[in-house]
C-alpha cells in the first residue's frame, strides 16, 4: 500500500521556530511519513523533530546555490526522486511552509476527495490586480508581460501544496528552475503561478479557496492590519475564529492555517497550546548501520575538504 508524506524544508530554523508546525501535525493524527529536508539545523532542533515522530534527511553537504525560498524546492525535488528510484511512491505529498503554518486537522481528511496524481493548490483569495506584493513580485521577477497574463488570475499560496509523487516531483522541479531563471531573488510564488496558469491546466489541478477547508491563507483573509483594504475584493468568505479553532463560513476547521503569526489572536492562543503540548512518545526513525558508517564516512570527507579549502584559502592571503 502506498504511504503518503508531509514534508517541510527549512535552512538554519531551530526547534522554536518549527515546533508548531511538528506538534500540530502529530495532533492532527496524521498516519504519514513525517519529513523535514533541513539545512543548517542545529542538534537540539534535529533531537526534537525526532522525537516527535520526524525524519531528519540533512542536505547541509549540498553546496548553497540560490536562496532558501527556491533551494527547498531542490531538496523536494531530490528527495522525492531518490525515494521514487529506490522503489518507494508516496500517494500523496504534502509539502508545506514551516515557520508560520499550524494543522488543525489531517490533511487527508481534505485530500481523499480526489485522485493523486492531480495537483492541490491553494489561493490566497484575491486576484493578482489587487495585492499589491504579489503583483510586484511577479512584475520583478518575469517583467510587465507576465503580470498582464496573471492580472485577472487569483493568486495561489506556495507554501501549501499537495499532489501525487511524480506531480510533486515535476511541480518542485519546474518552480526550481524557472525560478533560478528570475530577475528577482525570491520568485518561487510567481514561479508557481505562471506555471499553474499556462502549464497545469483545470483537470490536473485543483485550485481551493476560501470556502473550502483545505488552508487557510491568512495574510490575505484575516491579517488586521490588511483586511480592511482587502475585504472588497477578497474572492471567498472570510475565516471565522471560534473556541480556538479557525473555520470556514460554514463552520468547517480547515486543514491547515499559513500565516496564523499575522493575527495576534490566533498567534497567541496557537503558540499557547504547543509550546505546552505533550512531548511525544514516538520512537524516533531509526537507521541502519549500513547508513550510520556511509554517513559517518561522508561528514569526515566532507570535513576534510573544508579544511583543505580554508589552508589553501589561508596561504592565499598570507602576505610575507
């Protein structure tokens, strides 16, 4: 049978900065692979992923090509075909923001309503002619044609995105790239929606909004410093804060809020809850032997190599 997956990249986090994200995800139930593709974390944030039941898989021997914002779609991408090589195809891939997203229930309570290998974004709730940041960012990125295209186009969110393994695959593969071809450093949301819009069409993915309770895109739908400004052009209804919980206009708690940190009042009660949420039981993912050696093997080349670079970088800037 095959397994799905959540999985979160992140570079130089520590465990305060994605212990909402892991916790809420365990509470939810949620029976899947839980990963985080990492980058200069520290050892306390590792030991604390663990125990909650997460893979570590470190990518800190990979040299730092672009920015964080695109190289976690290069750890996605190279996780999911080294796993697809080695004869393991997850059903379903979740791959989300870190830092300021919170499950309130299984994702998969959302996701069973459709076949993978289709795609699941999630849109923000206002077209591109009215956020301003997004037009902006698209314009600096691809230029005036490309937001003339999108004008008229609601915005999806990338830091909530779901499909089949070779979807994911392709998706985090086709956003890397395009978005190392930008003008603008941080291009990895205009990647996607210029790829969502001319390349993935209506039958292979499917677009959620506001109404549905996929995710909940906050910055857009209930940050108080916005949504006056917002409100009369948002595409959807906007969440409702009830008993601790965010739901939709029909009373449904959605999977996932993205930038929960933008309302103070959710901020607050979420951070209260996990931060005092009971440590986990799991039994951390163990390795084999096989790979301890061959890791083991591989941090002291790498170390090696790093001390060879800094005495030929010494010598080279010794003045007699």
């Amino acid at each position: 049978m095959e397994r799905d997956c959540a999985i979160g990249c992140f570079s130089g986090y520590a465990w305060s900065n994605v212990e909402v994200w892991a916790r809420s995800l365990r509470a939810t139930g949620f029976n899947g692979r839980k990963l985080a593709l990492v980058r200069d974390a520290d050892q306390s944030c590792r030991k604390a992923l663990a125990n909650e039941g997460f893979e570590v898989v470190d990518f800190s021997y990979l040299p730092v090509t672009s920015i964080a914002y695109v190289e976690r779609f290069a750890f996605l991408r190279r996780y999911l075909r080294e796993r697809y090589q080695a004869g393991e195809v997850f059903r379903w891939v979740i791959a989300t923001d870190v830092r300021d997203v919170c499950f309130q229930r299984d994702p998969l309570d959302y996701l069973t309503q459709f076949e993978p290998p289709r795609l699941v974004l999630s849109q923000e709730g206002l077209r591109y002619a009215h956020e301003e940041w997004n037009a902006g960012n698209l314009r600096a990125a691809f230029g005036d044609v490309a937001l003339e295209m999108l004008r008229d186009t609601p915005a999806c969110n990338v830091g909530v995105l779901a499909g089949g393994h070779c979807a994911m695959e392709s998706l985090a593969f086709l956003i890397e790239q395009l978005a190392r071809a930008a003008r603008h450093p941080i291009s990895d949301q205009a990647s996607l929606n210029l790829l969502s819009e001319n390349l993935v069409g209506p039958h292979s993915a499917h677009r959620a909004n506001a109404a549905e309770p996929w995710a909940c895109q906050a910055g857009v739908m209930a940050d108080p410093q916005r949504i006056e400004r917002n409100r009369p052009h948002l595409l959807g209804p906007e969440p409702i804060w009830r008993e601790g919980q965010v739901l939709t206009a029909a009373g449904e708690a959605y999977a996932i809020l993205h930038q929960y940190d933008r309302v103070p009042a959710w901020r607050d009660v979420i951070l209260r809850r996990y931060s005092s949420f009971p440590a986990s039981n799991a039994t951390p993912p163990s390795r084999s032997r096989a790979f301890e050696v061959w890791h083991n093997c591989v941090s002291r080349m790498i170390g090696r190599i790093i001390r060879r670079i800094r005495r030929r970088a010494a010598r080279a800037l010794w003045v007699d």
